[in-house]
C-alpha cells in the first residue's frame, strides 16, 4: 500500500490530457493470442476490459491486471519486491486513463473484417459498413473484447479526397497485413475490426467530422494494434527497409496527421506501461544480382513483402520485472549464474541480501554488495529511460538515433511541425499535440520518482548510494519544471542523493534553463554531472544562463550535444570562469566555427593557468569546423596536458 511521500506523489493529481493505448503483453515464442493474454487464468475478466469499461480498479484489481497481462511470464514469488513495484507503477498508469477515454466525443465505430473484405475498396463513411466497437462488459461466456487494427495512413489521392490509388493498391496491402497480423497472433477472425478514419469518420458532415477528429486520442487508447501501408514505390520500399520507428517512413514521417497518430500510441503506450504493437506493411527494395549463367547481365528480384515492427516489444513492467528476477537467482557470497560484478553486466543482488548480510555483519561483503547493488540499480534507471523513450528518430544531422521503443520525439518531428496539405488543420493537430503532451510529461515525472523510490527502496535505501535520475526524451520543456520540483521535494530521501541528472532530447529553452538551476539544480547538493543534450531550442542564449549559474553549483561534467550552440555561447563561456572542480564539458554536434575553436582554446589556457588544471571539451562533430580548426585544437589540448605532466 501506499505510504507517506509515496502516497503525495503517487496520488498527485495527474494534467488532463491524453493519447492512446495499445495492448497487453510482449510475444513470448511460441505467440500466444491476444484473447488468452488478456484474461486471468481463472478466465476473469480482462485488464484492458477492466480499465476501458469502467475504470473502478481497485488496489486488489489492479494488480490483477498488471498479473494477467504477464500471464505468459512465471508466477511472482517475491510478494514484497516485484508485485510491489508493478502495482504502483500500475496504479500511477490507471489514474491517467479516465482523462485519455473522456476525450471520447463521439463513440467508436469499426469496420469488422469480414465486412472489409467484402467492400474490396477502402470503405467510405457513407458506406455504412461500420458498427460501435465492442470495448466495454465482458459476458460470462467465452465471448472477447474486439480486437481494434487501427491504419495509420497517408492518403495517396489526397487532389481527388481519395485515401487509395484508381486501383486499390492501398487496400489490398492493408488486407494482406490484416492476414499475416491475425496468423501471427492467433487470432479469431470474427473478433478482429478495423478503424481506418475515411470510413470511420464522418466525410459529409463537418460538425460530426470534427467531433470524430478530437475524439483520435480516446480511439488511439482502444485500440490493440496499429499498420502503417507502404506504397510500392522505390523511395518508399528503401525507407521501408531501413526504418526502426514510423517517423523513418518515406511519404509518412513527414505529414502531420500522420505524426500525430504516432505520437498518440507512442505516449499513450509508454503511460500504460505496455509494449506498443506498431508495424509497417511493405515490399522490401529490389535486389540486384548477377548468376552463373549470365555473369555480365543482371537480375533484378522484387524484395518480399513483409510486416516490420517499428516498436519496442518491451514494456517498462516487463523491465522491471526481468530486472528482479535476475537479482532473485543471486545469491550473497555464493557463487551466481554469473560471476562478474562488472558495472556493465549490471550484476546486482537483492534487497533481502543485503540485509542478510547486515545481519551477519560481514562489513566487507555487506560493502561490495551494496556498491553492487547500486550500481545495479541506477543501470536499470538508465535503461528504463531508454525502453520507454523511444525508436529511431531521424530528422536534423545533429539528431543521432536512439534504440528502443516509446515516446521519443525531437522538437522538429513533433505533428504540428510536420507537412499539411490544408494549413488550417494545423491549429486542431496542435490543440491534440498538446494535449497529449499534457499528460505524457505529467505520466513521466510521476513515472519516473516512483520508480526510482521504489527501486531505491528495493536495493536497501543505503544513504551513501549516488542516485542516476532521468528523463531523457520525454518533451520536458521549463513549463514542467514545476512538477519535477514538487515530485523530487516529496522524496527529500531521493533528492539529497541525485549526483546524475539526465534531460537529454527535450524541449529546454533559455527560460527552462533558469527555472531548472534554480528551482531543481539548487536543490540537489551532490549533483555532479548533468546532461542538457539534444535540447535544440537552448541555443546561445541557455548559455548565458548556464554561465550564471554554474559557479554556484557542484557540477563537475556538463553535457550540451546538438543544443544549437554557436559563436556566440562561446563568447558567453569566455567571460565565465570555470570552478576549480570542473572537468569535463561536451559542445560536439553544435555550430562552432574555427573562431569559436580558437575561443575555447583560450578558455582552456586560462583555466590550466588559475588552477593548474586541465578541461576536457569536446567539440567533435560540429560541421563548420575546419580540419585545420579540428587540428589547432587538437595540438592545443596536447600541449596543454603535457605541460601538466
């Protein structure tokens, strides 16, 4: 149950706002079917029909929720540690999605599969083939929830308001997907249905029109899966083959309404803490060869047609619950699965070990493992960040791509900064944007003090531990400074011990910037390292403030990549002089000059002169640039640490 500063933060009281859902579990092989992975063993009725039917879970039942969608994992046993943990996260997640379902203004229709098949065209509204989707009571027989295949898609005539070519191309690449979906998941034909928003939003009537639109992110929270068609078309067929998240899409990442459907299951996903099911459907680019009998002729082979997944498989639950089965099969002192206590093998132990070994008093042993166990402890916080934030992004040059599976979004790939055939509709896109991102960021700051509370708490909350803090990619901006500084005061355990604090690829301007130093930064006395990274809208002027603040604080190692830092922060960085502690500053992927070389290198010599010290900056990969510059600089730092020797 929830106590003390957990309660405060757990029952904080979320922004209304919004995005999507999408399902359970990840595949265990062989594939279960979605039906059998939504249901309790005992047949009760299922987490994803709990939660949209009537959102009354209570403390028992959500826990049953978060169990029955793990069906396929092993039986809990560490009734204290796992459970513990699922069910608060759990609980954090069901209090968003009330504000996710009521932005429903108009019910759910779905087209049924077999009705799809029949129209052997893409269904118009005025086809009436719909009918409401069935999301809500469970009947005590075997009957199941639908199972919701949302198309995610760019219309390929959109001159003559048509979503499809003269020929239907797009229609039958959806059909072929729809076929290898229900083969790969097992799943009842008669329970599949699709929404596709030309026939299942209203095309004649422009009031109901827009009451379907405002109501994407409550659909987007209803649905189980998500295809995006390919067209058949050599630009689109190679994007196709390269992509590892939709926004890689030729003729897709690039249009808003379609960012905008990717941005709601992305965030909504993450805030359910489930893997999102999002594929691709398409033809693999042509391959060229030469055979033995005409070796100076070439043959061209179409590539396959193949459904893709542009998501993670991996929910942060699934995370959470890897992570304590690892440390359950260790034992303290006895021999492991693996021996190697290297940070990077992320080997730890159990609460319950370490107290055991505080019991024996075995100060040594008890030490080990509890550096062991923190350093355990603040990789899986790191790599919770990364499951949850993201898949590749691809967009600027100074945007490298990131590797996993949720929310990710670079400031340039938000929807209402993409492509629109009619100007007027970015107004609507932004007021969704916004609202998702609302509740998305709120979710994440809440997600994330819970998760490293209850992870501290599982490691042994020991007061010498230095605690990792992320929230890399999660679209924080000054705005929510306030929330991250009311969530940490409430875990003034946690805030006292931060020394990482990583806000990499958000959305931080000059503003957020001061608010961040001096209602957050201030507050953490042993904050040593902090990452701003892949904040594009900081700029020169997020310099200035930076400069103002840093001499008041403990940073040692200050991270700025792809801030869109040019000359002009090193001018500012000039007339601030660095604290004797200072070692490390990262300024590579910006937009310094060789003048801005020459800057820093006398930046350099000034510090090395007041305190006999050297400062490691890192200015690789900022294209203007010179190889001359790049080797003065070089030369430079050499002569300078050789002088120290």
């Amino acid at each position: 149950r929830l106590s003390g500063r957990l309660r405060l933060l757990s029952e904080a009281k979320v922004a209304p706002g919004a995005a999507e859902e999408l399902e359970s579990s990840t595949m265990p092989s062989p594939r279960p079917s979605f039906r059998n992975r939504d249901k309790t063993r005992s047949g009760e009725t299922s987490m994803r029909r709990r939660v949209i039917s009537g959102n009354d879970a209570t403390e028992e039942n959500v826990e049953e929720m978060i169990n029955a969608s793990s069906s396929s994992r092993r039986l809990i046993v560490n009734e204290g540690g796992r459970n513990h943990i699922k069910l608060e996260l759990a609980e954090l997640s069901h209090r968003v999605l009330p504000s996710i379902l009521a932005e429903e203004k108009t019910p759910m229709v779905v087209v049924p599969y077999a009705a799809w098949l029949e129209c052997g065209k893409f269904p118009r509204s005025s086809d009436k083939v719909t009918r409401p989707a069935i999301k809500a009571e469970v009947a005590e027989d075997d009957t199941a929830d639908d199972f919701v295949i949302f198309v995610s898609h760019r219309w390929w005539d959109p001159e003559n308001g048509k979503p499809d070519d003269s020929i239907n191309s797009k229609y039958m690449i959806v059909s072929k997907a729809i076929c290898q979906v229900i083969q790969k998941y097992e799943l009842d034909e008669s329970e599949v249905v699709i929404w596709c928003d030309y026939a299942c939003i209203e095309q004649d009537d422009a009031a109901k029109q827009a009451l379907g639109i405002a109501s994407l992110i409550s659909y987007a929270a209803r649905s189980d899966l998500i295809i995006t068609p390919v067209q058949k078309e050599p630009t689109a067929m190679e994007s196709f083959a390269k992509a590892s998240h939709p926004t890689d899409l030729h003729n897709y990442g690039e249009r808003a309404w379609c960012r905008l459907e990717t941005y709601m299951f992305m965030c909504v996903g993450e805030i359910l803490m489930r893997p999102i099911h999002y594929y691709g459907y398409g033809m693999g680019p042509v391959r060229t060869v030469r055979t033995v009998w005409t070796l100076f002729m070439k043959k061209e082979i179409p590539g396959d047609w193949t459904l893709k997944r542009l998501s993670s498989e991996i929910s942060a639950i699934d995370a959470i619950e890897k992570y304590i089965e690892s440390n359950e099969e260790k034992s303290p002192g006895g021999n492991t699965n693996n021996t190697n206590t290297n940070t990077s093998n992320n080997t730890i132990t159990t609460a319950e070990d370490v107290q055991r070994m505080n019991s024996t008093g075995d100060a040594v042993n008890s030490e080990s493992l509890r550096r062991r166990t923190a350093q355990g402890f603040n990789s899986l916080v790191r790599s919770m960040s990364a499951l949850t934030s993201g898949s590749a992004i691809s967009g600027s040059s100074n945007t490298k791509k990131a590797t996993a599976g949720g929310a990710l979004f670079a400031e340039s790939q938000m929807p209402s900064s993409g492509k629109l055939t009619v100007e007027s509709d970015r107004q609507v896109i932004k007021e969704i944007e916004d609202k998702v991102m609302q509740t998305y960021v709120h979710f994440a700051v809440l997600a994330q003090c819970t998760l490293v509370n209850l992870l501290d708490e599982h490691a042994g909350r020991n007061p010498k531990d230095k605690l990792h803090f992320t929230l890399h990619g999660k679209q924080f901006s000054g705005n929510d400074v306030p929330t991250l500084k009311d969530q940490l005061g409430a875990l003034e355990h946690i805030e006292q011990r931060i020394a990482v604090l990583d806000l990499s690829r958000n959305l931080l301007d000059s503003e957020g910037c001061t608010k961040l130093f001096k209602h957050v930064v201030a507050r953490l006395p042993i904050l040593t390292e902090l990452d701003l990274s892949e904040n594009p809208l900081m700029g020169p002027a997020a310099m200035r403030t930076l400069c103002m603040y840093l001499g008041s604080s403990v940073i040692e190692v200050l991270h700025l990549k792809a801030c869109g830092m040019n000359n002009d922060a090193i001018r500012h960085l000039q007339r601030f002089n660095f604290p004797k502690e200072f070692k490390r500053l990262d300024l590579s992927r910006n937009l310094i000059q060789d003048g801005g070389v020459k800057g820093i290198i006398s930046m350099l010599k000034h510090h090395q002169k007041k305190y006999n010290r050297f400062i490691a900056i890192e200015i690789i990969d900022n294209k203007f640039v010179s190889p001359l510059g790049y080797a003065k600089y070089k030369e430079a730092c050499m002569d300078l640490q050789l002088s120290l020797t």
